[in-house]
C-alpha cells in the first residue's frame, strides 16, 4: 500500500469517528433535554454555550483554522440545541438582510427564522411568544445607535440575552452586472449612507431610493433589470444578482451591533456585559451622582447614551452599558445604589459578551 493510499485510509477512519462521536454528543444532549424538561428548566444555556466554544477554541490553540474551526463547532452546538427545542427567531427580513446573517451567525443554520417587515416587528414576535428569539440592530460603527430598537425597550418588556457583531460590506448588485443598465439604485437609508460618497462620484445622475431593507432592495433589483440594489453579498448570491461594484462603503471597518432578545437572561460567564435604561431628575450633579457610582467600583461603562421620553418633551432616558452580571456581587450592590439617584432605572439583560 502506498504512502498516499493510506493517509487516505486514515482519514477514512477519522471521519468514522467523527460521525459516531456526532452521533452519540447528539444523543447525549437529546437525554439533556428530556431532564430540563422534566424540571421545567430552560433548553437554552447561552453561557454554557459559549464555554464550550471558548473553551475548544483554546485546546485548538490555532493549530485548525479558526475561524472555520468556530463556524463548525456553533453549527455543531445549534444543531444539538435544536434536538432539545426547536429554536424560532425573528428578524428584519426579508431573507439576506444583514440581521438574517447576524442571526445566521449566532444560531446556525438549522433554527426556525421568522423573517418580519420592521424592527418593532421583531419585539412583538418575541413578546407575544410567537418567536423565543428576536435579532434586532442596536448600533453601527459609523453610523451610530438605531434610535428604533432603544426606543422600542419603553414599549415592550423583553431581555438583551446576546450580543453578536457583523462586518458591513456593502455590493452594487442587479441583474447583469453592467453599471451602464442602472437607472435606479435602491436600498436601506443606514446602507445609503454608509456608500454617498460612492455613489456621488461614480453615479452621479441615477436616482436613489430608500427601501426598508438591504434585501428587499435585492428583491426588487432581481424582477427589475434597471434597478441597482446596495445589500450584502448573501443578497447576491440568495436573488441570484451580479456584482457591479464590491465595497462600496464609504468608511471601511464598518461593523454593526446586533442584540439578540428574548424573555430569558444568560446566567454568569465571567465575560459578561449589562445594559440599562434610568431616567434622573432635571437638577443640577443628577447624572454624576450615577456615573459616579459605577466609577468608585471601577466598573467600565461601554456605552451611554440618551434618547427622548416619548411620554413627556424635553425628559430624557439614558441607555447605558456596562462590564459585569446583575448576579455580579460588586455590579449588584452598584445598582442598589444607582436605584437611589434615579427616577427610573430598568435593567434589559446581562448577557455573554460578543466578541468582533
């Protein structure tokens, strides 16, 4: 036999392996899930999760390549998850967008999306129970904060229980791949945004459109042969466009924030952050009196940032997030404290921290 024929026949072996190694975590976590829900637990643990990816990425130590290493072993981890509960979660669609790829990156492919026609949508699935999970933006590198996903927390009661962060690369997609066919280019106003330099200097003439998303500006670019879509390459290769132009943004590093939401929160992981919302009275040393409390703790504050009281002019809410659990002793007794110098204080969720 030769040296080639068998390292073949070895790796023949390994894959046996491998499958009967799938076969019997599959089964394994099919007996888990009979127990949680015989003690009426949750089938969901995000922060075993995420120990157990962080934990096999460390004994890899680089040696496979890591980022498909990682891609294997979430598909691997959600296919399991969904042999306890089938897992339903909405977001933005329709399909393509770049939540569709945010929620494709932090459940897998096997999980049951829900795609809705607006953000507000998302918190209403996930409130009405008619979807476990939702994925909804919270903030982009560039562009800042979408006012419409921290305006909805004052609307509907539901938890920040993730966190997951896409790169942004914007294509000009249509059906022929020809610049020259272009008589409209359509897309979402954040994505619009991100690429006006772009197109001001290379189609100055050519109307431009806003649509309620990246891949419903596809769908229109692929039953209309004179309409340009801005979207992701997903969108290209799900509607079946050219490519005219790749990276067309304006700013490169662009990366967008998405939050994952549900009815449950993630227990401790030591790699953890909290958000907030509080509201303070109109005086004065008010909103010190908080960031100070959180600085005599040295807890490092991530994000703040305020928005509108929609029930009252000129009375403001501040988001806020911050390293640390709620279940953190030092977080839990900064809140305590924090309860005192607030009108209001809300807490949406602890969560394990994504990571870019």
């Amino acid at each position: 036999m030769s040296e080639l024929q068998k390292l073949r026949e070895e790796i023949d072996n390994l894959d046996e392996k491998l499958i009967e190694i799938l076969k019997r975590r599959f089964e394994i976590v099919k007996r888990i899930g009979e127990i949680k829900r015989r003690e009426g637990r949750s089938s969901l643990d995000l922060s075993r999760e995420r120990e157990i990816l962080r934990r096999l990425l460390e004994l890899n130590r680089g040696f496979f390549p890591e980022e498909a290493l990682k891609v294997i072993l979430l598909e691997i981890i959600n296919t399991c998850r969904q042999a306890q509960e089938p897992t339903r979660v909405a977001y933005l669609g329709p399909e393509a967008t770049f939540s569709h790829m945010a929620a494709l990156e932090f459940f897998g492919q096997t999980a049951a999306f829900l795609p809705v026609e607006s953000v507000l949508d998302v918190f209403e699935e996930v409130e009405s129970e008619r979807a476990r999970f939702g994925v909804v933006p919270v903030e982009n590198s560039i562009e800042g904060t979408v006012s419409t996903t921290l305006d909805a927390f004052s609307q509907y009661k539901v938890r920040v229980c993730g966190e997951v962060y896409i790169p942004i690369t914007h294509n000009l997609l249509n059906q022929t791949g020809r610049r020259e066919d272009i008589k409209k280019v359509l897309s979402h106003p954040h994505a619009l945004a991100q690429c006006r330099r772009w197109l001001r200097k290379n189609l100055p003439s050519v109307a431009i459109e806003e649509v309620a998303s990246t891949a419903l500006a596809a769908r229109w670019a692929a039953v209309d042969p004179t309409v340009a879509a801005i979207a992701s390459p997903l969108a290209a290769r799900t509607y079946h466009l050219q490519v005219v132009a790749k990276h067309i943004e304006d700013y490169k590093g662009n990366v967008t924030r998405f939050w994952i939401i549900g009815r449950e929160s993630p227990a401790p992981t030591g790699e953890d952050k909290t958000s907030l919302f509080f509201s303070v009275s109109d005086r004065p040393g008010a909103l010190y009196e908080v960031l100070k409390t959180f600085a005599e703790r040295k807890i490092n504050l991530t994000k703040i940032e305020s928005r509108p009281a929609k029930s009252e002019p000129w009375r403001y809410l501040f988001f806020l997030d911050c390293e640390g659990h709620v279940e953190d002793p030092i977080l839990k007794e900064c809140l305590e404290e924090v309860k005192r110098h607030c009108l209001h204080l809300e807490w949406l969720g602890s969560y394990p921290r994504g990571h870019l």
